[in-house]
C-alpha cells in the first residue's frame, strides 16, 4: 500500500489557464449535465438584491425560505445536492418547507432530486435547533458506554438521528465519524470520535451507519483516511498524518474497511490530509510552494486503496472545498478537477454562493469542468461512472416525490416524531449510562451536611442547566435536603467575584472544557472571524488552576471534565474528585410567570444526569474510551 518517492505536478493550473477565456469554446451540454450532478454547493447565506463587489459588506443574511434566485441556479444548473447548515433551519415547518421548495426546483428543471445534506452528527455538531430535536451527548459519550451496553446507544442514537432527519425532508447525513481519535492535542475530532480503539470505533460506527440508513438516510462515514492523529483543524491549515504503513491499515484505515466488508456505506467522506505514506507526490500550491498532496486530492488514496485495495463500491464525496486545506492551496475550479481526478465522486461546497453575482460563477466552473472532461484532461467513462453511482444512491433512497409532499401533513408527522418522549429518553439514557467516575475521595454523593455549594461553569447558561437540575433532582428526591446553590462563569466573571463566593461555600465544583469549540461545531469557514475571536485557552486554563488551588482543606472540591479528559491529569492532585461527562449540550428554555413576563432558562439532559450522580440517586457507569496520563 505505499507509493514509491515521485514527483507530481498538477496539470490542472494550466487546463484553468485555457478555459477561463473571455471567449468560452463549446461544450456538450450532457457533459455540463454530468458535472453538475457531481457538485453540492452550500445556501447558508445569500443576498439577492446586492452585487458583489471589492467594496461590498460580506453577507450574512441566512437562506431561510428559498429566493427566486437560488430556485432558478437550482433548476437551470442542475445541481446535485445542497448543503444545510444551523443558519438555514428554524422550525419544523420552515425547515420542512424550505426542503420541498429545494426539491421543487430540482424537478421543475427536469432533474434528479437533490442530495440534501446536513451535519448532524450528535453532541457537539448539531445542525437542527436543539429545543426541537433529539441531539444525543455524541460519539464519545458513546463509546464511554460500550463496555456496559455494547453497540446499543450507536444503534438507538442513529435510528433517532435518522428518523428526526427523514421526517424534515433530508436523505444524506454526514455522520458517523470513525475517525479513530488517538491524539490527545487533536483540535477537531476529539469528542466526535468513539474513542482510541479501532475495533471499538468500527463497531460502533458500522451500528450508527446501519441504524441511520434503515432508516431511509443515506449515512456518510469520515474523514477518510483518518482525521483522529492531528493537531491542525483542516479548516484553518493543512494536516500532516506520518503513521507508516502498518499503522494506517491497522488503526486508521480499520473503521473504514470494517464497514465495508460488513455493510454498504453509502457515502464516504475524503478528509484534506496529507499521508506521505499513502502518497507523498507533491504539486505547486498557488503560492508556488511544493507541497504533498492531501487525501481529497490524491488518485493513489481515492482510487487505488479506497476503491481498488479496500473494494469501495459507493459514492465518495470530498470535505468542503473551501476550508484552509484546500483553498489555500488551489483555485476553486483546479480543486474540483484535481479531486474528480483523484476518483472523488462529489465536491462538497466547491465555491460560495452568497449573491446574485456568483450564480454565473457556478455555472462558469461547471462549463469549465466540462470542457476539461471534453478536451481529454478528465476521463468521461470515469465521470459517466461516477454519475451513475450517485444516480443508483438516489434511487435507493429518495423513493418517494420529495417535491410534492402536503406541507400540513408533513408538519403534523413530523411533530410526532422530532424530540418524542421516547427520543427524549434515549437521550437521557445516554447522559446517565455514559458519564464517568475518574476520582472520588468522598466527593460525591454531596454529603447531607453540605448545604453551600458553589459552582464555576464555563459560561452563564451551564450555569443555569445545572442549577436547574440541582433544583429539579432535589426537589425529587425523596430524602429532601436543603442546598443554597450559586454559580460563577469562568468567562465572564473577574477571578475575584468568583473567588469571593467561593470562599463562602462548603463545595465547590468546578468545570474544564478542553479542547475549545472548533469550526465545525460553529458551522464552518463562514465563522472563522467569531472562532477566531473566542476567549484564550491558556488564559482560562490559568484562572481555572487558580481557583482550585484557592480553595481550602475544609472545603470539597469536584472537577468537571466535560469534554475531552486529556486535561485531567494537571487538576488531579488538587480535587477531591472527578467525573467525565463528554458533553455539555444546553437547550434554550422559555417560561411565562403569572405576571405576564418571559423567563429564559437552560437545561439539558447532561446536567440532569450529573445532578443526580452527585447527589447519589444514580451512579456513575461509563469507562474511559481514551487513555489519560
């Protein structure tokens, strides 16, 4: 499975350099048809009545019902999928709605039905509004519990996922990741992986995938070859994985074949990562550096071991386009030749559309692809190949016209099935069967003496969800006691304030969030202003160690580790105890009082679960998927 030392340059900038012409020569529509298909742009923010220009303000306006504009390049093009994202997505009816009219456009242009994609993975990368759905804890809290319950909560998470998904009016999502996560320092999978074991990743992830596509929605596993052993976002920069061969196949690679030879995924997902290993041909960036090719771009990784070696039958589509790892490398029509090259079946988000002004600039990329497939530079039997697998995907699953659903009974149905009782309580059932005990000398259960606990969450509203289901758990609790609770963010609150409620509790518990949120969680590349923005790790990190070693020897103190435990260590000689949690989801409550006036509240079922494991009316049952130093 390795490639030999060897020199590749990309013949691609000069295709682009012939076919961006004023004067654009002639192509067969039905090859404009084939490449089309093979492209699913994003709507997340469009902007109809403004040009754009080198002077104009950058939009943000979310597409939540379809413009005239967008249904127009949907049915004039002949797109194969869209992508969706929070920004699009409100309410059941809107959502529902926004996907039929998706649908419609596609049909009124005589076209298949549109792939309509979402990221809706669980626990920290949800897309639908959570107050509405069933979001789960994520991978992670998983494979927290697979020692216990098995492949259990994989299967009933994706078979609740995929019911939710179904019923607004999606066919494609892009999830499970069975990237397995053996980088402690890894920005951007972490949580989102089951775990380090790549037996324990497979069989999980092969669950999940089967549970969503019995379901009627069509499973995309990533990031292959593997996304779990690096410590750059593909969003801001360009990983490099340096496993040697028998570690690829046996770590790296394992999740992928397992569901191969197991099942049918039917969508892979390519991941922006260089594997020297796999292929260390290099070409000339944009920029005129050399540099080695990265998966999403390599014939070696896509066609010779994914689809030759590892036998894949199905469709595989790239990451987006426009994240660092790509686009900084090549322009956006180069990018989509190099990876149908390669043997990708579907450029995801290959340009953006945000006005009017860049419709023709799909339609540009689509000619120019085209003419790089009728001038020889692509091979059209392999594009006629790959269309009709995409084909052969749809028609195993969009059965039904998509474009011609009744809109009140839809909405009626699906209101009977996003967030059921019965969703609700697997989603429960995952918080409680899925947080960990990693230290406790007499930490918990909260002793009856305790009376003042204070707490440092990350921000407000965790504050509020696990004030809340304090309040809840112990006004349920049979032996009811009295706690005078407080609570300080440890991002907004000066170190004194917090320091100063602190002194007056008898407990104090505090929380770690390690590593912060990345892009994906946020949405993508469209967010990197506000990601970039956000508060200094290191910063947090400091104050955080301060306040624990601040409390005195009369006081109980708890670590709350609730996303990844790599960072447990540093803490643990200075707390009384520590449970891993995973997750941190809140939802967005609203309440009206009798005076009329309206109260916002958060909650989720995370917090309800660790209410409870601290005051002992339920235990502690997951183990660590990952090792902790």
């Amino acid at each position: 499975m390795g490639y030999g030392p060897s020199r590749f340059y990309i013949i691609s900038v000069l295709i682009v350099s012939c076919i961006s012409c004023v004067n654009q020569p002639a192509v067969d529509p039905k090859i404009e048809a084939l490449v089309a298909q093979k492209l699913m742009p994003d709507i997340r923010y469009f902007c109809p009545n403004i040009s754009q220009g080198p002077a104009t303000k950058k939009c943000t306006t979310p597409v939540t019902v379809l413009p005239k504009a967008l249904k127009s390049m949907i049915a004039d093009t002949g797109v194969g999928g869209i992508i969706l994202f929070a920004n699009n997505l409100h309410d059941t009816e809107q959502m529902i709605r926004l996907n039929r009219d998706l649908q419609a456009s596609a049909a009124l242009g005589g076209h298949q039905p549109l792939f309509i994609s979402i990221d809706q993975e669980g626990g920290r990368v949800v897309r639908i509004p959570q107050n509405i759905s069933t979001a789960f804890s994520g991978n992670m809290a998983i494979g927290a519990t697979y020692a216990q319950h098995g492949t259990y909560f994989a299967k009933i998470s994706g078979e609740v996922i995929a019911k939710e998904l179904a019923v607004l009016g999606f066919n494609l999502n892009f999830a499970p990741t069975v990237d397995v996560n053996v980088n402690p320092e890894n920005p951007v999978i972490n949580v989102r992986s089951f775990g380090e074991d790549p037996q324990i990743v497979a069989e999980l992830g092969l669950a999940q995938m089967q549970a969503m596509q019995s379901q009627g929605i069509i499973s995309a596993l990533k990031h292959f070859p593997g996304h779990g052993d690096t410590n750059t976002d593909s969003h801001s920069g360009l990983p490099l994985v340096e496993h040697d061969i028998s570690t690829i196949e046996a770590v790296d690679l394992a999740p992928f074949q397992y569901a191969i030879d197991h099942a049918a995924p039917g969508m892979i997902m390519t991941a922006h990562i260089q594997y020297p290993a796999l292929d260390n041909n290099v070409f000339d960036a944009t920029d005129g550096s050399e540099t080695i090719l990265p998966a999403t771009m390599s014939r070696p990784i896509l066609t010779d071991l994914l689809r030759k070696k590892m036998g894949y039958q199905g469709v595989i589509i790239t990451d987006a386009l426009d994240m660092a790892a790509i686009a900084h490398f090549y322009q956006p029509t180069e990018a989509v030749i190099q990876t149908f090259k390669a043997g990708a079946d579907i450029a995801l988000m290959p340009i953006p559309i945000r006005t009017p002004s860049d419709i023709p600039k799909l339609k540009k990329l689509i000619h120019d692809v085209a003419y790089a497939i009728q001038s020889g530079h692509l091979s059209l039997a392999e594009v006629e190949q790959s269309v009709t697998r995409i084909n052969r995907l749809k028609q195993d699953y969009i059965q039904a016209d998509p474009a011609n659903i009744n809109i009140p009974n839809a909405v009626s149905h699906a209101q009977t099935v996003l967030a059921s009782p019965a969703h609700l309580q697997a989603e429960q059932a995952l918080a409680d069967s899925s947080i960990i005990a990693i230290k406790n000398q007499q930490a918990w259960p909260i002793n009856k003496r305790i009376q003042r606990i204070h707490m440092v969450m990350p921000d407000n509203s965790k504050c509020m969800a696990l004030t809340t289901a304090f309040e809840l758990a112990i006004n349920q609790a049979v032996d009811k006691t009295t706690k005078h609770i407080t609570c300080s963010s440890l991002t907004s609150d000066s170190t004194q304030n917090i320091l100063n409620l602190q002194r007056e509790a008898q407990m104090v518990i505090f929380s770690d969030i390690t590593p912060q949120q990345s892009l994906v969680e946020m949405g993508g590349m469209d967010d990197l202003v506000d990601w970039r923005l956000r508060p200094k790790k290191d910063a947090l990190d400091a104050k955080l160690m301060h306040l624990i070693k601040a409390t005195k020897p009369h006081q109980t103190s708890l670590l709350l580790s609730m996303r990844t435990p790599y960072n447990v260590p540093k803490y643990a000689n200075y707390v009384d105890g520590i449970i891993a949690s995973f997750a941190y989801n809140t939802q967005q409550t609203e309440s009206v009082d009798s005076h009329g006036q309206t109260h916002i509240g958060y909650q989720g079922p995370i917090y309800h679960a660790l209410a409870n494991i601290l005051l002992g009316t339920k235990q502690a049952q997951g183990t660590l998927p990952v090792s902790i130093e």
